[in-house]
C-alpha cells in the first residue's frame, strides 16, 4: 500500500500525523508515528463524507 501524508503536516521530531492509502473501495488510516499500528479502513462514501463534514468544521480549537 502506498501511503501519504498531508502538505500541512509537522515536520519537527514529533511528526504529529496521520497517513491514508487508497484500495480499490476503501481508505485506509494510520497513525505516522506508529506505522504497525492497527488501522482504520473506510469505505469510499464514508471517507468523502468526513473529508468533506472536517473542512467544514475548520480548525479544532485547543
């Protein structure tokens, strides 16, 4: 699986990040840091679904 991770991520020692990879009908989630870490595979709609509720959402307020 190819895997990517966002432009916007951090770069610094922490490398605070998710990767997805995309299957043929799903997208897949992991944690950066932990690679063989078990992960999170969405459906195509479900995944389209959350992209599109986080961008609207903006920013999380810490």
């Amino acid at each position: 699986m190819a895997w990517r991770k966002s432009s916007y991520s951090s770069n610094g020692s922490e490398g605070d990040c998710v990767e997805v990879a995309h299957t043929p009908g799903a997208v897949h989630v992991r944690d950066s840091k932990v690679p063989g870490s078990p992960r999170l595979a969405l459906g195509t709609t479900a995944w389209a679904d959350f992209v599109t509720y986080a961008t609207r959402s903006g920013p999380a307020q810490v």
